[in-house]
C-alpha cells in the first residue's frame, strides 16, 4: 500500500486561422521536392523562411507558459505498473517556486499519502501506519530515473511544456495537418507534435541521447480549456520507461489559479501526532 501511494504520487508529477493555412503551406513547400533549378531557388527560400516560422511557433509556445501564484486542484488518476493497477484521488496546492502540496486518497477515501515537495527536498507522511519521511529532491530522480527538477514538476502539473528550454531545432514536418518538431536538448531529445492553430501542444516524447539510460516519456495532452488566453489541458497521459514501466492518466476534476491555497499543511514532527 506505502509503495503504491509513493510511486502515484511521483509519478502525477511527473499538463484554422488563414495565417495558420499559409504557415502550413510554406512549410509543405520547404518540404517538397524541387526539379528545375529555379523550383530548387523557391524551394532554398521557402526552407529558410520554414525554419523561422517553426522557430517563431517554438519560441511563442517556451515563452507563454501558464503563469501563476498558486494553483489547486482536484485530480482523478488511473495509474498501471506491469503488476498492478488502481484509481485514486489527489488533491493538490502550489505555492510557484516554494511548495507542492498532496494528498493521495484510495477509492474508499482513505488518505494513504501527505507529501511535500520542496525546492530541495521531498517529505512523506503515511497516516496509516504514522510514518514519516524526508528525502532530498534527488530522490524523485533516482526512483523515476527522469531528472525532475522542482521547476519541471510544476510545469508538467501545469500543463507547460518540459525539456523544451536552450533545445535546438533538428527537423520538423507536417502530419495530418499537423506540425511535428524535433529538438535537441541536452539531456533528451524531444519530438512535440502541436494542433492544427500551433497553439497547443499536444503530444511530447522524450527519448534519452545516453542510450544505455533506455529512459523514455511520453505525454499526451487533451480536453484543453482557456485560461489566460493559454490552453490549459485538463487531461494527460504520461507514460514513464525505463527500467520499468509506469502509466498514468490524469483527469483535473477541479482547479483555480490564484487563490487562496486548499490543501496546504504542515507535517507533524516526528513522534508527535496532531
């Protein structure tokens, strides 16, 4: 039971306009084959001009992330491992930049996890049996084998976009009428495919460069819903591999950006009870 609540709750944290059709059409162009020298000309120009664009959506897409204060939210997860599935309740409260607050309920509305989660550290308590805990941050990267930082936590609660900072564009092309782009980072490379507005992302997959780490994420995001003129998605799939296998399905039931924290506490001290 201890062992299900903690990898549940690391693993939630581990979110046609006209100009849209002309983008989409230069960008076909860059990408088709040319046969006369001067179609050869068209297409060099339209490749530069491609790149821009892709490089403009990329940039629009890093830079207006969701901001806020706090956020809380009330979260539905189905989560399987390679021997065992469960549905269970989270709510969570975040103070951006200081705290990330849970508490993990089981279908029978037992609470089975409180966590804190700090910038450098990670503090677990277990009503059931009275246990606590407190493990450095790095305790998230060791047991998941994907090196959360606090900030990407809150970005993929979120529903921004990770891994996507100083990485480099090393292709892109056009599938169903929408835009798929790979990047390069320095810890993974990053394929993003984007809606037909190249407005919202809706598909991420990360793929380790070290190919003897064998680590992959996959994040799918839907059923997005505007807040602050940003899509924000109430529902991801997250699927987590390496040398295991974790799958998570996220359903935000409730949420508020900039309010008063819900579900926020304090941990007892140890051997104290409240």
């Amino acid at each position: 039971m201890r062992k299900r609540f903690l990898y549940f709750s690391f693993l939630i944290m581990v979110f046609a306009s006209c100009a849209t059709s002309r983008k989409v059409q230069v960008i076909q162009n860059a990408l088709s084959k040319q046969d006369s020298a001067n179609q050869q000309i068209i297409a060099e120009a339209s490749k530069v001009d491609s790149v821009l664009i892709v490089k403009n959506i990329i940039g629009k897409i890093i830079n207006e992330k969701i901001t806020f204060n706090t956020l809380n939210a009330k979260v539905k997860v189905d989560y399987e491992t390679v021997d065992k599935s469960d549905a269970l309740i989270a709510n969570i409260s975040i103070e951006k930049g200081k705290a990330i607050y849970i508490i993990v309920r089981g279908t029978m509305g037992v609470i089975g996890l409180k966590a804190i989660i700090t910038q450098d550290s990670v503090f677990l308590s277990y009503p059931i049996t009275k246990k606590q805990e407190k493990k450095p941050l790095s305790y998230l990267q060791e047991l998941l084998k994907i090196p959360f930082s606090y900030a990407t936590i809150e970005d993929l609660l979120v529903g921004n976009p990770i891994f996507m900072d100083n990485a480099n564009i090393v292709n892109y092309k056009m599938n169903n009428n929408k835009l798929q782009i790979g990047l390069m980072g320095t810890l993974f490379k990053n394929l993003i495919s984007l809606s037909e507005d190249n407005q919202k992302v809706l598909h991420v997959k990360l793929d380790d460069i070290n190919i003897h780490q064998q680590r992959t994420c996959d994040i799918t995001y839907y059923n997005h819903t505007p807040v602050q003129q940003i899509q924000f998605p109430l529902n991801r799939d997250i699927a987590i591999a390496s040398q295991s296998r974790f799958e998570i399905h996220m359903e935000i039931k409730e949420f508020s950006f900039n309010e008063p924290l819900k579900y926020n506490f304090v941990m007892p001290k140890p051997g104290k009870r409240r």
